[in-house]
C-alpha cells in the first residue's frame, strides 16, 4: 500500500504537468476541448485540497507542511483562472489579449513561488531519503556490532570451557605423579626390607 503522502505528490506533480501543458498549447485548443481539461485540472485540484485536509485530519503531516501544499495548490488554481478555466490561456483572442499586464505579472510571480516551492519540496525529499539511507546503515553497522559480540562472547566461553578442562586435567596428572611417587616409595621400602631379611 503506497504512503498517501506520496501519492499526494505524485498527484500534485501530475496536475502541474498538464496544467502546465495547458498553458503551453491551449491556444491551439479548441473552446470545448480546452474547457473540459480545465474542469478535470479543477477536479484534480478539489480531490487533492480535500486528501490534503484528510492528511491533516490524520497528522500525517506537520502544519508547516500543511500550508505549503495549501499554497501549491492555490497557485493552481490561479493558473486557471480562479477556477473557470477562462484565464488559462485566455478567450477567443489568445492568452496575451484576455490578460491585463498587472494580472500576467501576478500569474508570473506565482508561478515563480510555485517552482520555488516544488524546488523546496525536491529538495526536502532528497533529505528524506539520505536520511532514511543513514537510518538505514546505522542500524546495519548496530545489526554488525551485535553479531561480533556474540561471536565475542562464544569465543570467550569456548576459551573459558578449554581452560577449565585444561585444569582437570593438569589436576589428574598431578593426582597420578602422586601415586607413582607412592608406589616407588613402596617399592624401594620393600627391597630394603628383603634385603634386610636376607642379611
């Protein structure tokens, strides 16, 4: 199962794709083919408003967050005209004529905060994952540590065990010298004695 907050990106960089196409070639559209994108933009565009308040509903993501894809999606909406599809790429005359110069000046600027954002949101990205690639090899080198330790400590109990059975057996060795040193004694005390009876 995907995480909804990416498919929320994912959904968001689709949109800004095609709205982005939209702008590119609406002027070549025809009135109805352009209209219709345009509602299934603004359709996309209410889903992930309403995934977004959801996610936020949840705590799926921090509040800073919250309003950052707010914005992104604002800027979308902007790009459309506020939702009526008619400034997208304009009317009948073409975008440069349905526009005033103050209106195309504010659409630039937001499209400038909107790529300024999506650079943000690449880049937060990026750390996320160097960062789940560190969390990842720390826990391989705890993972490693834990393994030599108890290779460590395996190896101590198999000295442990060499060196008790070392010492029985230099005490049974000990314990026979002992015995045979006894019976020489015996021994050498028996010839004397037969040697003393003899005489």
């Amino acid at each position: 199962m995907s995480n909804p907050v990416s498919s929320w990106d994912d959904d968001y960089a689709r949109l800004a794709r095609a709205a982005s196409q939209l702008r590119a070639t609406g002027s070549t559209l025809s009135e109805p083919i352009r209209n219709n994108q345009v509602q299934s933009i603004q359709t996309g565009l209410n889903r992930l408003y309403a995934n977004l308040q959801m996610l936020e509903r949840n705590r799926q993501l921090a509040p800073a967050e919250v309003g950052r894809r707010r914005q992104l999606v604002e800027h979308l909406r902007t790009q459309l005209g506020g939702g009526n599809g008619g400034d997208v790429v304009g009317g009948g005359g073409g975008y440069g004529e349905a526009q005033q110069p103050q209106q195309i000046s504010a659409t630039t600027q937001a499209l400038r905060q909107q790529d300024d954002m999506i650079d943000e949101l690449a880049v937060g990205v990026g750390r996320l994952k160097d960062q789940t690639k560190l969390i990842h090899q720390e826990a391989g080198m705890h993972v490693k540590l834990l393994d030599e330790m108890g290779n460590d400590v395996e190896e101590a109990h198999a000295g442990l065990e060499a060196e008790t059975a070392r010492a029985l057996k230099l005490k049974e060795d000990k314990s026979v010298w002992r015995l045979y040193l006894v019976i020489i004694g015996l021994s050498i005390l028996l010839f004397l004695l037969i040697m003393a009876g003899l005489s």
